[in-house]
C-alpha cells in the first residue's frame, strides 16, 4: 500500500473511518434501543411484584372483589409473555412485543416462577388458607426478585460490551487516524516541502541540483515532471547564454566597426577591414567584398580575407548567380559554394556561402560575401552579417565622400571661405547622416528583438543628430556660421548683440542684470544662448513693430534666465505658421539641445516675451557641438 496511489491510499483511509463512525454509530444505536427494551422488561417483571402483592392483600381482606381475577389475569398475561413471547401491556398503557428469552438463567428462573404461580393461583380461590399463602406468597416474591435480578445482570452485560466495542472504535480510529497522518506526513507534506524546495532552487537560478525522487504515484509523476522541467530550463538556460554570447559579439563587433567608420578614411584599408571582421564573426574560411562599377552591371572583387586573397580584381556579372538576387532584389541570400555560378566562390567547393548587400538607403554599392565548410548559417547569423554589411556600406559611402569632398576642396582653392566652409559642413553631415544610418539598423534589430527601451535610446540620440544636421544645413543656408567664444563671460557678447541692434534698427535696447558679476555658461549653452537672443532681435526688428525692447540676464546658484521683452503688436502662438516663422522653432531646439528650456508668451497687441532657461553648472554627458 505504501507505493500505491497516495489518491487511493486516502481514499481507504477515508473509507475506514467513515466505516468505522457508521458501524460505531449503529451499535451504539441497537445497544441503545437494546436497552431501552431490556428496561421495559425490568420493569413489566418489577410489576409482577406489585400484582402479586396486590392479589395478596385482595385475598385476605376482600376476596369476592372483582379486581382479584381481574389482577390475576394480567399477572398470568405477563408472565406468558415474559416466559414465552408475545404482546403485552405495560404500567403507562403502551404494547409491548417480547420475544422469548435466550439467557438460561433467565428461562430456569421464568420457568420456576410459573410453577410457583399455578401453586399460588389455587390458593388464591376459597376457601383460603392465610397461612399458606402467605408462605406461596413469600415464595413468588423470592422468585420474582430472581427473574429482575437475571435481567438486571443480563443488562448489566450488555452495557459492559457497548463499553468494549466503544473501547475498540476508539482504538480503531486512533489507529486509522495514526495511518492517516503517517500517510499524509510521509507521502504529502514531506514531498511537498521537498517540491517547494526545489522550486525555490529552480526560481533563484540553481538548476545543477535534481529533484529528488519522491513516493507515491502522484507526486512522484509531479517530481519527475518538475525534474524534466528543470532540465529544460537548464538546457535552455546554456542555449540562452550561448546566444547572449553571440549577440555580444555581434553587437561588440557593430560597434567596433562603427567607431574605425568614423575613424577610418582610407577606401582600401576600411575594405580590409571589413572582410577580416565578416570572417571572424561568422567563423568562415574566407570572406570577400565586390563593389558595383558605375553602370551597375558587374562586381569586382576589391577585398578579401582568407585563401581568396590571390584572387582580387575577379568580375561577376550581376544578371546572373548569386550576384543576381542580392544586388537587384538587395537580398541576404544562403546558397552552396560550388553551385552559385561566381568566379569566386569556384575556388570554395563544398562551403556554404552567405552574401549580404551593400545597401546605403536604395543605392546598392556592392555584396559582401563570407564562405565556410558544410554547416549551415542561421537567422542570427543572417541578421549580424546584414547588420555588418549595413555599417559596411555607410562607411564605404563615407570614404567616397570624404574623398570627393577632399578632391573638391583641392580643385576649388580659390572659391570663397563661405564655399570652403560648406564643403567641411558637406563633409561633417555625411558622417552625421552615416553614424545615423547605423544607428537604424542598430535599432532595427533591437526592436525585432524586443529590446524597446534600447531602441528608443537610440532613436533619441538619432534625433539629437538629425537636429544636428538640420542646424548645420540652415546655418549653412543662412550665413550664420560664426565663429563664437567657446567659454567665458556672457555679459560681453550679449552688450555687443544688443549695440549691433540699436545699430541697425534704431530701437533702444535696454540690458537688466539681476546680479552683478560674471555670467558663465557651459560652452555649448553659451552659443545656444547667443543665438536666440540673436534670433529674438532679428524677429524683433522685422516683425514687431515694437518702440522698445528689454534684454534681463537672471543667475541663479542652478540656472540663468535669458529673457527678452518687446512691447510690439505681438501675436497669436496657435496660429502662426512654423513655415514663415521658423526662427522660434529653432530657438526652442537650440535651448532643449543644451538641456534648457524656452517658452514664449504673446497675444495681439500686448507685445513678446521670450523666457530661455539653461543650467549653470556643465552636464555630465557628452554634448554635440553644433552650429
């Protein structure tokens, strides 16, 4: 019973007691009604006593009285019915249907008393002789005391085996109870604490411990199945951290890679490092990278790592081959070495190949190719390889455009300082516009990867350069590329804005400092500053109509407020057109861009007050220097 089901264990259990009550209950209940009958008995034969001695007295005192035969006839009906069974009346008017007795003494004593009263009946009848019957009389008494006496005792044994069969359910239920907890302690709560405790192991990451093996049918099929889910977890546990492993290399190697684009230039030397990289990462035999001619129809093989290095300056047609679905459907494709018709993948016989575009926006500038023995690549492995070739093609675009960019600079030394400065902005937007790309497909592949806090870490730094790019490109367009003091006093440029202004438009401008002394900002939050008090003044003197103009420089222990009041015709903030006013847009940028704050209050008629907060002390991250 023990290896049994522990369902069908307490099911017996169960069932034993609840036998045991039923059966304790219904002895209990026939002992009961037993002795409720045995009591009637006792006393119908304590009555005999009672008639016998009413007969008696009748006899001797009145013996024509009606009542002698009449006590005489219930005497001789219940002693029948005592001796032999049948229906009989008892003192409170109720039947009662005895059966014959069993007991022996019982029957001899019955059977005595009925000889005795045939002897005391006759000497009941006239004449009558008072002293002999009062010797009969004497005599039935004596025996009558015996028959109660015998039921008495016989009573007194039935109660003394409903104690002992009371005693024994007692002992039987302990022992049933005794089996019961030993079986609930033993083959329950003890494997459930060890359940719990495993489970507790499993959930804090201890996955070398097995659980152990544990009684009973039930938990011992719940324990095996928690073992075999442990080793699931366990087994999933290494393939995660494999594939952690392998992320953190691809992502090291992105990240490696995107660090040389910015400070690789040469074409060759980036080329080189490409293949080396793609080789590494994808543990290959050789890895190669093609580039486009400038009709677009043929690959040449530029760079390789690995036994393809003697074949350099191989030409593959992209109509045809792998060549066909990678550069014109820009697809990473998985084929066999020896079956893609490439000049270069001949030389691999039994590799498989993986080729991924070189892809800057819809520009394909060529492939980049890696080949190793017969084992297959996967989606991770597709994915690092594309992202590879993604920061590949950035930087290749980079090298050729800050190649082209040098060439023009060199060919056109005599043009303006403003030309030459728009060449150094073409060339720092491309490598904006280059660390923007990769930082796409950065955040391509961390939001395919669930990753949404990390992509949207990206995409804000993304942000922050496009803005940067944005600022360069307009400054550029407007001429605003001045040079500005990097550190310093801010009292001084601002007097020298505010005497230019009175200069050209002839309003009074009147300069409010809150507290004597230096005002110093941050570098970056110094220029920013300089330019919306700068812009301010220009929307100021085209638009406001204004006949004063106020500028307060506020510094506090944590901030300086720059704010610039005018009491021109004002306007509405809702409906003015971001196209036509993009000066306040761009004071609002360049204030958020140092981590301050801008706001503009303006109504019809009640003038403009701009309001831009920056932080006093330098922020402890890195900031774009821009324009």
């Amino acid at each position: 019973m023990h290896n049994g089901s522990l369902q069908t264990q307490l099911n017996a259990v169960f069932l034993g007691f609840l036998l045991l009550v039923t059966s304790s209950v219904a002895v209990t209940f026939g002992l009961v009604q037993t002795q409720q009958h045995d009591a009637a008995i006792i006393n119908l034969s304590g009555r005999q006593r009672m008639l016998a001695q009413q007969m008696i007295r009748l006899a001797l005192t009145d013996p024509a009285n009606p009542e002698l035969p009449e006590t005489s006839a219930h005497f001789e009906q219940t002693l029948s019915a005592l001796a032999e069974g049948g229906k009989v009346m008892d003192g409170n008017g109720r039947f009662l249907t005895l059966s014959p007795p069993t007991h022996p003494t019982i029957q001899s004593e019955l059977t005595a008393v009925t000889t005795r009263w045939s002897t005391f009946k006759n000497h009941l009848q006239p004449p009558i002789d008072s002293a002999v019957l009062q010797t009969e009389f004497t005599t039935l008494l004596t025996q009558l005391d015996e028959v109660v006496s015998a039921y008495e005792a016989q009573a007194r044994a039935k109660i003394t085996r409903l104690r002992w069969a009371q005693f024994a359910f007692l002992t039987a239920a302990f022992l049933i109870l005794t089996w019961g907890y030993r079986l609930v302690h033993h083959q329950l709560l003890q494997p459930l604490v060890a359940l719990g405790s495993a489970a507790q192991k499993i959930g804090a990451g201890n996955l070398g411990d097995p659980v152990p093996v544990l009684p009973g049918a039930e938990l011992g099929q719940l324990g095996q199945t928690m073992e075999t889910m442990r080793g699931e977890i366990a087994r999933y546990q290494t393939s995660l951290e494999q594939q952690i492993a392998q992320r953190t290399q691809e992502l090291t190697a992105a990240f490696e890679f995107s660090q040389e684009i910015v400070r690789q230039l040469d074409t060759d030397a980036l080329l080189q490092s490409v293949v080396q990289r793609a080789r590494d990462l994808m543990q290959g035999a050789a890895a190669s990278v093609c580039v486009l001619d400038k009709d677009g129809r043929v690959l040449e093989l530029v760079a390789s790592s690995g036994a393809g290095k003697n074949h350099l300056g191989l030409r593959q047609s992209t109509e045809r081959g792998i060549a066909l679905p990678v550069i014109q459907q820009q697809k990473t494709v998985i084929a066999e070495g020896d079956c893609t018709n490439c000049s270069f993948l001949h030389h691999f016989p039994g590799t498989m190949c993986i080729a991924a575009p070189l892809q800057v926006g819809e520009q394909s500038l060529g492939a980049l190719c890696v080949v190793r023995p017969q084992r297959p690549f996967d989606a991770d492995e597709i994915r690092a390889l594309t992202l590879l070739a993604n920061a590949a093609a950035v930087g290749l675009e980079n090298t050729r455009l800050i190649a082209a960019g040098k060439s023009q600079t060199a060919e056109n030394a005599s043009l303006s300082e403003r030309q030459r400065l728009a060449a150094e902005l073409h060339d720092n937007l491309a490598q904006t516009l280059g660390a923007i790309n990769l930082k796409a497909g950065l955040t391509a592949e961390y939001i395919q990867r669930g990753k949404n806090d990390t992509a949207v870490t990206h995409l804000k730094e993304m942000q922050t350069r496009l803005e940067s790019a944005y600022t360069q490109v307009r400054m550029a367009l407007t001429g605003l590329h001045d040079r500005l003091p990097e550190t310093g006093d801010l009292l001084p440029e601002v007097q020298t804005l505010l005497a230019d202004f009175e200069a050209q438009s002839g309003l009074p401008a009147r300069l409010v400092i809150e507290k004597k002394g230096e005002v110093i900002l941050t570098a970056v939050a110094q220029k920013q500053a300089l330019h919306i008090l700068r812009e301010a003044l220009i929307n100021i003197r085209r638009h406001a109509q204004a006949s004063q103009v106020t500028v307060s420089l506020t510094p506090t222990d944590d901030a300086i407020t720059l704010t610039v009041t005018d009491d021109g015709i004002g306007f509405t903030l809702n409906r003015v057109d971001a196209q036509h006013h993009l000066g306040l847009t761009i004071m609002r940028t360049r204030a958020e861009r140092s981590r301050g704050e801008l706001s503009i209050d303006s109504a019809p008629g009640e003038g403009t007050r701009i309001t831009a907060v920056f932080p006093a002390t330098p922020i402890n991250q890195p900031q774009l220097e821009s324009a």
